[in-house]
C-alpha cells in the first residue's frame, strides 16, 4: 500500500515589515494642517519680530544725547549687551537670531510644500478667470510678496549688518550707516516698495493665521480685518517713513 508523503508548498512570497512610524511632530508637519499650523506658529514670530523691529528703529528720531551719540546707536548697543552678564556679549542676540532664521526657514519650506500639497489635490484648473481669481488671490499675492520680502531681506542684510553694500559703513554706528543707505535714490525706493510688499503679506498673513489655528468665527471676522489692516498699516508707515526722512534731510549726518 503506498503512502502519500505531505509536503509543504515552497513560500513564494514574504510577509510585509511594518512601517516604523515617525515622530508625532515629523507625522503632522506631513499633512496640509500641520504645515499650516507651522506656517502660522512661524508667522506671528515674524510679525512680531517686525513690529519690535520697527519700533526700535522709531529711536531714529531722537537724535542724539547730551554726549552727541545718536539714540538709536545706544539702542544699537542694548541689542548686543541683553542678559549680560547672565550670558556673554551679543549671545542672546545671536540666540534671537538663530530662532529667527529658523522660523524663516521653516515658514518658506512649509509654504512651499503647502503650495505642492494643493495642486497635487486639485490637478483640474479652475474653469472660470472669476473662480481663479476668487479661490487664488490670496495665495497668489502671498507668494509673490513673500518672495520680494526674502530678496529684501538678504539685501537689507548685506547693507545694514554686514556693510557689504553700503558705501559708508561703520560697524555699531546705526545711524549713520542708515543715512548712508537711505540717501540713495534707487535704495530709498526698493525700501519703499518692499515694505509696502511687507504690509500685503502682513496683513494676509495675521488674516488667515486666525483660520490656521481654527480661531476663526464669523462674529469676531470684522474684528480680524481691523487687526491685519492696523498691523499692516503701523508697520508700512512706520518703516516707510525712514526713506522719506533721510530723503527730506530730517535724519542726516
């Protein structure tokens, strides 16, 4: 009588390896809310940063004290001298502008990947000019400022910080290296500009950070529009105004 002798079937295939989930942070910033919420986190740091920003620089009217040092070259000096001699010279502000720089850079590669996100999900333009403009004026305005805002940006470092391009820099005396930027025309005038470039992105920014972080409510709406145009506008007129001031000789060397 013969046997039948079972054999096991050769396993052909291989069981799949679970996935190792990331961190919850990497998980989130990975959907479209969470890149909204970093963009809006980011946000009000730079908002604030700008309107602090522009206050200090407000110290340019002053003038100069009893000694003949200008104010704004005592405020100059504050910025490099904070928690001293909790921490040594200048490093809280190189720790305010490390927190800086990273919030820039996340708030560009969260824009950016945002931007990738939404036409991935709607490959279908929009079928009507009204629509498109409707559903994309904002975004659109957005990007544009937020890139002439960066350009600026690396300018108004090489001039102001570093010297680079500007002819008459003196490294920790603000005010006059103001005077020598600003009386040139054509600087005078991409100041001008991207600072009225500044207060668009503002004021769509601080507008739909409320509805990234879900604080939007149609009761308090009207009450959102006041605060981006007020932000906006301080910030347009009061940066605005140093161009203008330097141009008139009201700040002069």
């Amino acid at each position: 009588m013969a046997q039948t002798i079972n054999r096991r079937e050769p396993v052909t295939g291989t069981a799949s390896t679970p996935k190792k989930r990331k961190p919850f942070l990497l998980d989130l910033y990975g959907t479209a809310v969470g890149k909204k919420y970093v963009m809006a986190v980011t946000g009000i740091i730079g908002i604030g940063f700008v309107i602090v920003h522009m206050i200090g620089n407000l110290k340019i009217y002053l003038g100069a004290d009893g000694t003949g040092v200008y104010e704004i070259d005592h405020y100059g000096e504050f910025l490099r001298e904070l928690l001293v001699p909790l921490l040594p010279r200048t490093v809280t502000l190189w720790l305010l502008r490390f927190t800086l720089i990273g919030a820039l850079i996340l708030h560009v590669h969260a824009a950016y990947t945002l931007t990738v996100l939404n036409r991935r999900a709607r490959p279908v333009k929009y079928q009507t000019p009204r629509d498109y403009i409707a559903a994309n004026f904002a975004s659109r305005t957005m990007r544009w400022t937020g890139t002439i805002v960066l350009l600026f940006l690396a300018w108004h470092l090489a001039d102001l910080t570093w010297g680079w391009v500007n002819p008459d820099f003196v490294r920790g005396e603000v005010y006059r290296n103001v005077d020598a930027s600003l009386s040139r025309w054509p600087v005078a005038l991409l100041y001008i500009v991207a600072n009225i470039a500044l207060g668009i992105h503002l004021f769509h920014g601080v507008w739909s950070l409320f509805q990234s972080m879900g604080w939007s409510n149609p009761r308090f709406n009207l009450w959102r529009r006041y605060l981006a145009t007020a932000i906006a506008t301080i910030v347009v007129v009061g940066n605005v105004s140093f161009p203008i001031a330097v141009l008139a000789g009201i700040v002069e060397i």
